[in-house]
C-alpha cells in the first residue's frame, strides 16, 4: 500500500491514522498518528504519540512513541519517552526522555 504524503505547507491540529499504511510528514501535526509506518522527514514535525511497527525520523518529536522499530537520523530531534523493540540513532541525533528498548 503506498504512503500518504503531509507536504511542507500542511497544518494538521487533530489525530491521524493509516489503517495499513504509511504516513511521511514533510509538514506539521499536532495530535496522536497511527499507522503501519511513519516517518518525519528533515523540516517535518509532529507532537503527540506516535504509534507504529516502524518509525523514522529525521525532523522533530516531542511526546511519546511506541513501536517495534525506530530510526532517528543525524538531523532528528526527539523529546519524547521511547518504547520500541529495537532503534538505531545515527551520530547527531538531539534527544531528551525517558527509553525503553525491549529487545
């Protein structure tokens, strides 16, 4: 199934979800999303809970996220308490918050 795409002049306020999709953000969401993916991408940025079996990203996030396997690239800056069960940080990556990786 092919992503849906929140572009860089998108404003959403409320929650999001994909029943068996992707979501990538190039623009701002302010709310919960849910989805089988997400990824913020660089300028991008959500605040909320982000749930997901996997989530990259390379924006900004501040508030919880839970999923299975989480990416945050050189340019991510995450404020947010983690559980996943695995997750991978590039070198440069800003992040505050409690995480727990359960392997």
């Amino acid at each position: 199934m092919a992503n849906s795409v929140i572009e860089k002049d998108l404003i959403i306020d409320g929650n999001v979800s994909s029943g068996e999709g992707g979501i990538e953000i190039n623009g701002k969401v302010t709310g919960d999303i849910t989805a089988d993916s997400v990824f913020v991408q660089q300028g991008g940025s959500t605040k909320g809970k982000l749930s997901a079996k996997s989530i990259t990203i390379e924006g900004e996030h501040t508030g919880s996220l839970q999923c299975d396997d989480l990416k945050l690239g050189t340019t991510s800056k995450v404020h947010a308490n983690v559980t996943a069960k695995t997750m991978a940080a590039e070198s440069g990556v800003k992040m505050t918050g409690q995480i727990k990786v359960t392997g």
